[in-house]
C-alpha cells in the first residue's frame, strides 16, 4: 500500500509539471474559456454537487462534527451559485500572466523588464471546505499555475465530483486533463510524499487547523505560504458608536463562526464598557454565544441578562481559535493597552477597531502587526471575493511574497525580459 501510494502521488507530480510548461503559455482566452465551462458545469451539476455532499455531511455528522464544521463542509445551491459567479469573477478580472511590473534602461542601452510570471505547480492542502476546490483550481488556471489538490476525508466525495468538472472542462476545451488534479486518497501518506517532491512542486499553500498547517510547514521541502490560525479581533474604542460596534461584533462572530476571519475576542475600553457590553452580551448570548470573560467584565454583566453562562477566561482561550460560538472578552484601558493585547494574542490575520476618532482609528490601523486591519467594519470581509479578487487561494499571514488574500497577481512570480541591441560585457 505504501508503494502504491508513493507511486500514485509521484506520477500526479511528475503529470503535473509536465503540464505546467503547457500551462504557462496559454493564451487568455483559452484560460477564460476553461474557466467559462467550469462556470456552466458548476450550474447543470448543482443538483448532483448537493447529493455528494449529503455523504460527505452524513460522514461528518456520524464522526461528531461541531455545528460549524458542518456549515464550513455544506454546498447548498446558493453556495454553488456563489462559487460560479466567483469563477466568472476571475474570468472578468486581467491576466497577471505577461503584466510589465517595472522597467528600466542601463547605460549601456539594455532595456530590463520585470514580467510577472507563474509559479509553476503549487500543491494545495486543505481541510473541510469543498468550495476551495474550484477557488484555487480556477485561480491557479487564471495565473498560469498547475494545481494540485489535496483536500480533507471530511469533503472527500464533494471534491472528487468538483474535480471532475474541472478535468471535464480542460479536456473539452483540449488542454491537458493534469493541469489540475485532484489526490484520489485521503490517507496521510499520500501527503507526506507530496511534500518532498520538490523537484516537480514549486510551492505549498496549506488552508486549514493550526495542526495541519504545522505539520505542513515542518515536513516539507518545498517553499510554504501559510496562516497558522485565525484569531481575529474586535476592539471596541472609547470614541465608539456603541450600537455599531454591537452590530459588528454580532456579524463579526455569529454569521458564520467556524471561519478563519471570524472574531475570537473582543476588546472593550473601559469608558464604554459598563454601557457597552450589558447591551452586546445579551444579544450575543441569545445567538448562542458562550461568553468567556475577565473578572472586570465579569463584574460588570453580573446583574445583567448577558450573564447566562458566563464561563472565567484563561490566558489560552485569548490564543484560541473556536471555529465555533464561543468569543472570549476582556476589558482594557488604553488604546494603547488594546493594541497590545491585539498584537499579544492576534495571530496577523484581520483586526478591526470601532471607533468615531480618526486618530485613534490610525493608531490602530498603523500599530497592529496583522495582514487585514478595519475601522468600523468586520473582519468577515477578508475574503477574496469580498476583496474583488473573485476568490482566494488562501489567506496569507506570512510576510515573504505575499500577505492577506491571495488572488491572481499574488499566484505569480516574476521574471527578466532583458533586451539587448549586441552588448557584450567587457
């Protein structure tokens, strides 16, 4: 079986980068018309797309997954039809592919030019959400990239039937069928294989829990683009609208909690807090929210209705990533104070800060160390969707290459165009 496994990854990587040089010349309107019949596929297979997912949600309901585990795993039609105008989003959006970055003429008359260019063959590892598979294939095809896809067991049959119609749409429009593969096998192996291929793979990109993430970054040989966690935070300032900023911490937790960009914590000043958090507990609390608090906020929703369940918070809970309907609070006493605690317990993915002040409102934004910080606005929006780049490949806290949603023009390297008129180096 180990055999088997290690032949099985090795021909994919081997297929793949032999697809890539095929890849990395094709014209824009072949890419857009793969991605157009990726689009159509995506509309005539919604009904069959619902029924693969239903095992991967009876597997996952069996296994004992959270609530919002199986909101990251489900495809409802909406969802497809999200996903599809997410692809023709790409397609609407420029080729990176041949973009002139910069230029320069030397002395000696030769004429340099900076050309963004594919990476090459970029392995995806990924958990749960089956919608990453069309996101990063089609991203991947945009730029130029060979994708090769290794999504979680909890998604396995979802992501074997958005495979299909991503190989479907390359055949029918005769482009090789490698330039986007799905791994056929959910077993642990196959990965660890993949990650020493470094002769025919030329960058990681893990998108999933903290564990994986890690396990990635330590056993592989090939160059990793990587968030670790999403501990997302929302800092409610002195100079705050109090009623927005309880909308924003309502939307920033409870739409979809099992999301990287949902909040993990909330900060209040100490100003505001005694009117503030009375008023977003309860409303936190009647969406289902576990609240686990310091002593002073502890004090302070004692005698109000927000106090149902209110659990004393550790240290590690303000480092914790839920994926769930659980947000930990703390009351502080600066702006200074709260860009500190951010940055203590952040971990560089999307922060945001509440507030009718300009000034403070820069402080914030310029003070914390994160790839997405906001002012007056969830952080739900760090989404490449959302960010207009039509979909994401991952969401980067690295601060090498790339940082924050990665798009089209972040799946590129770059190379020189040197043009010369017979120079010779003496």
């Amino acid at each position: 079986m180990t055999e088997d496994i290690e032949k099985l990854t090795q021909s994919l990587a081997k297929k793949a980068h032999s697809a890539s040089r095929e890849l990395a010349i094709l014209d824009t309107g072949k890419k857009n018309a793969i991605l157009g019949r990726i689009a159509e596929l995506l509309e005539q297979s919604s009904d069959e797309l619902v029924s693969q997912n239903e095992k991967d949600l009876r597997n996952g309901r069996e296994n004992g997954l959270s609530e919002a585990m199986i909101d990251r795993l489900a495809l409802t039609p909406k969802r497809i039809a999200d996903m599809t105008e997410g692809v023709r989003q790409v397609i609407a959006l420029p080729d990176p592919v041949g973009e002139e970055i910069e230029r320069s003429t030397r002395p000696n008359g030769l004429e340099i030019r900076k050309i963004r260019a594919p990476m090459g063959v970029i392995g995806i590892i990924y958990e749960s959400r089956p919608n990453v598979t069309i996101d990063c294939a089609v991203l991947c095809l945009k730029s130029g990239n060979v994708s090769i896809l290794r999504g979680g067991k909890e998604a396995f049959h979802s992501n074997l039937a958005l495979s299909e119609i991503i190989r479907q749409a390359l055949v029918e429009n005769d482009v090789n069928p490698d330039s986007s593969a799905l791994i056929p096998t959910t077993d642990r192996e196959a990965l660890e294989h993949l990650l020493r291929l470094d002769q025919y793979v030329h960058c990681i990109i893990p998108r999933g829990g903290e564990g994986l993430i890690r396990f990635v970054a330590e056993n592989s040989r090939i160059p990793v683009i990587k968030h670790y966690k999403g501990v997302c935070n929302l800092y409610v300032d002195s100079e705050a609208d109090l009623e927005l900023a309880r909308k924003i911490a309502i939307n920033a937790k409870c739409q979809r909690p099992g999301v990287c960009n949902a909040v993990e914590n909330l900060f209040v000043h100490q100003d505001v807090a005694d009117t503030f958090l009375p008023a977003a507990a309860e409303s936190l609390v009647k969406e289902g929210v576990e609240l686990r608090v310091d002593s002073r906020t502890r004090t302070i929703l004692e005698d109000s209705s927000g106090s149902n369940g209110l659990k004393d918070a550790t240290e590690d809970d303000y480092h914790e990533e839920f994926h769930d309907l659980v947000l930990a609070v703390k009351v502080v006493g600066s702006l200074r104070d709260a860009i500190e605690q951010v940055n203590r317990y952040g971990s560089g993915h999307s922060d945001a800060i509440v507030t009718k002040s300009e000034e403070h409102a820069n402080q914030f934004m310029e003070a914390v160390d994160s790839s997405s910080v906001y002012w007056n606005a969830s952080t739900r929006f760090t989404d490449g969707f959302e960010f207009g780049l039509g979909a994401e490949i991952g969401i980067s806290t690295d601060r090498l290459h790339a940082r924050g949603p990665m798009g089209l023009r972040e799946l590129c390297t770059y190379k020189y165009h040197i043009l010369g008129t017979g120079q010779v180096r003496e």
